[in-house]
C-alpha cells in the first residue's frame, strides 16, 4: 500500500484525531477547577494540608508518566486505536467516584484512573498524527494537538465551573464527564483509524535509503531494533540533547501542577467566586491552547532551540507575577504570560524530540520523554506541597515553581542544540 504523508492528505483522520485531544482536554479539565477550590468544603480536607492537598496530583504524575511509557511500547504492538480505546475504558468510572467520594482518597483514586486515561489516550492522539504527516509538518501538527488539548483544559474547567454553581460540584461533574467520556468512546469506535501502518512504512523507506526528507541528527550507536531500556537511556542520559529534553519537560510540568494545585484555591482565599477563578484559569490554557497554533508552525521556520529555552524563562515569570499584584486583571495577565511561555516551549519540546527519534522507535522515544515530563506533576506537586508545608505559606510553592522554571531553562540552553534537519543537519553527530 502506497502511504500518503501530511495534513491535507489525510485530513480527514487528521481532524478525527484533533476532536480525540480536545475530548482527552475536557477529561482532565473537570477536575481542574471545582475539585481544588473546593477540598475543604466539599471533601474534607484540613485548612492548610498543603501536602495532602498535593497528594491527588502526585498520584496523576506517576501513575500517567508512566502509562505514558507504557503506552508507547504497547501502541507498536497492538497498534495506536486499541490503546487510545484502553486510555477510554479506563476514564468511565472516574465521574460516579467523585460524585460518590466521600473523602479526599477517593479523589485520589479518581485521579489514579485519570492518570491512566492520560498516559494512554494523549499519547497516543499525539503519536497517531505524527505517524501521519511530514517531518516539515511537526511542529505545527504539535501546536494543532496541544491547542486542541488545552483549549478543551481550559473550556472543562470554566464550563464545570458553572455546573457546579448551577447543580451542585458533585453531580455537575457526574453529568458532564459521562458525557464526554462517553461520546469519546462511541467516536473512536466509529471512525479512528490505526495509523501504526503509517509509521512502519517510513521506517522501511528510511531502511532503504529512499527517504527524500532531509536526514534528521539520529543519535548514533543505537540498535535497529532497541529493547525499553536501551531507548529509556538513550532519552535520560546518553544522548545529552534528548536528557535536556527530557529534564526541561519535568521541570515544566511543575508550573501546571502549580496552577492544578494552588491556584484555584490562592484564589478562592482571595475571595474570586468559582466561575471567576475558571476565567482566570481559563485564560492560562487559552493562551497556551491557542498560541501553540503559531508557535508550533514559528518552529518549523526559526527551530526549536530558542522557542523552547525564552519559553521556560517567560513561563516562570508569569509564575513569579502572581504575586506581585493584587486583582482579577493582575491574575489574568500572569496567568496569561505564563501561558505565552507553555506556548513556546510545550509543543516544540516534543517536536525537538521527534526530530531526532528514528521512526522505527519513536513512538517508544515519545512515551519515554512523556514519562519524564508527566512525572513532572508528581515531582513537583510534592516539592510544592513539601515547600508550602514547610513554610507555612502557599504563596512559598510560587518562588519554588519560578526558579526550577529559571534554573532548567539554563540547563536546557547549555546540553541542548538545534534539532530540526533543515537547520542542523550537516552538524557532526553526538
């Protein structure tokens, strides 16, 4: 079979792949803004419990970081669509626990399925379409998935936030996450292909020497046909580029545990109603979501070099911004300038590491580097919670997030280097 590459030949499974993120978006995006703001009151947990407060979004970093590499592994087994169907199995209880919970363990159980969901079915919306279109096409097929993902983060989080004020936080999140895991299932069923075909063939094309694509920077001495562990080192520390990488992707995932974790409630404490603390989270996966439509094609001209490194160093003032400034709109713009930031760096970071990832293993790369950057949300939760507790302020877990964000961009800028082919393909080889 004569496979096609790009958007626009297949557009249509392209788009059908694009609904798949933005729903995988709503999912995570109901739990939020309701479920933070409302711990004390709605789930029991104490005034000032920064660490168990933290506990539920520790659970969803490790549990989805390593679906993440789980799931790379799988979908070159049993193919893209059957783990994206696992990913949506594995969400449906998630809705009647919270409804049901009647303590703060139960949240944290919704959240391990949750992680599940994640790992399996992001990972797998991402991998399909870069399995589908060209290498000149990465970064913008980035952006288009990540701006559909958290366009649906932020959409979630404002929508929930109405239901709960209308129908109550419990039922409002019952009705509105069945209905999107839901018809998520019934679409995937109906009309996702498996594009795991797609990416066999151009790993034979690239076997045979017939690729016509410039020739990335593949990282050298790696076998044709490399186990879990040999690619897990390759990405961690072997090949000093795809370790900044991967560490630059840790270290992001504490801002959005920041903004999962404290942000909702920062804000309820400085007396914004729910709705109001949705716009203003909102605002931060609106940026995100809707500049990566830009910023990922910005890559594929400029590199991802730069986009990635100003994007860990804006991200972290935005961060440092909330608290210097008082009010709605002071709010909105650091969680705006913060969203700038996760705009520049989010898609490019992995289009970076797809650029040097041979396609006959880089859906394990991919899931390697999502493991790594999803454990970031546990790590950091943690520190964030720990640098709270121990400091008796909420408002110490913003300094902590700031600098990790300031002190990796620096790392990232010193071990990394250009990765697209365009740009750097005539370099010696690491």
């Amino acid at each position: 079979m004569d496979f096609q590459y790009g958007i626009r030949p297949n557009l249509e499974q392209f788009l059908h792949q694009l609904l798949q993120v933005l729903l995988v978006g709503l999912t995570i995006g109901m739990m939020r803004t309701v479920v933070p703001a409302l711990a004390e009151s709605e789930f029991g947990v104490p005034k000032n419990s920064f660490v168990l407060l933290s506990a539920f979004v520790v659970a969803f970093g490790l549990v989805k970081g390593t679906m993440n590499f789980v799931a790379g592994r799988l979908s070159e087994r049993l193919g893209r669509k059957k783990v994206l169907l696992l990913g949506w199995l594995a969400a449906l209880p998630i809705p009647p626990l919270v409804w049901y919970a009647p303590d703060w363990n139960w949240i944290v159980l919704a959240t391990v399925l949750l992680g599940i969901n994640q790992g399996l079915t992001w990972s797998m919306t991402q991998t399909a379409k870069l399995d589908i279109t060209r290498l000149d096409e990465r970064g913008l097929t980035l952006g288009i998935n990540e701006f559909a993902g958290y366009v649906g983060v932020a959409l979630a989080g404002i929508v929930t936030a109405y239901l709960a004020t209308l129908l109550g936080a419990r039922t409002g999140l019952l009705v509105f996450g069945l209905a999107v895991i839901l018809l998520a299932l019934l679409l995937t069923q109906l009309w996702v292909k498996d594009t795991l075909p797609w990416a066999r063939a151009e790993a034979a094309r690239h076997l045979q020497g017939a690729s016509s694509q410039p020739m990335p920077r593949y990282p050298r001495n790696v076998s044709a046909q490399p186990g879990s562990w040999e690619i897990f080192a390759l990405m961690s520390w072997r090949d000093r580029r795809l370790a900044a990488l991967s560490q630059a992707g840790l270290v992001e995932k504490f801002v959005d545990a920041l903004v999962w974790v404290f942000y909702p409630l920062f804000l309820y404490r400085q007396g914004l109603s729910l709705p109001d603390i949705g716009w203003v989270i909102g605002i931060y996966g609106f940026v995100w979501g809707g500049l990566q439509l830009f910023t990922g094609k910005l890559s594929d001209h400029v590199g991802r070099y730069w986009p990635n490194v100003l994007g860990m160093w804006i991200c972290g003032t935005g961060v440092a911004m909330m608290l210097l400034g008082q009010g709605m709109s002071w709010w909105s713009l650091s969680a705006a300038v913060s969203g700038f930031g996760m705009a520049l760096l989010y898609p490019n970071l992995s289009a970076a590491v797809a650029d040097i990832s041979h396609p006959a293993w880089r859906g394990s790369a991919i899931g390697i580097y999502r493991f790594w950057r999803d454990l970031g949300y546990g790590i950091g939760a943690l520190g964030l919670g720990l640098a709270a507790h121990l400091s008796g302020e909420m408002e110490t877990a913003f300094g902590f997030v700031a600098v990790s964000m300031f002190v990796s961009g620096a790392l990232l800028a010193w071990l990394c280097e250009e990765t697209h082919p365009r740009l750097n393909q005539h370099a010696t080889q690491e």
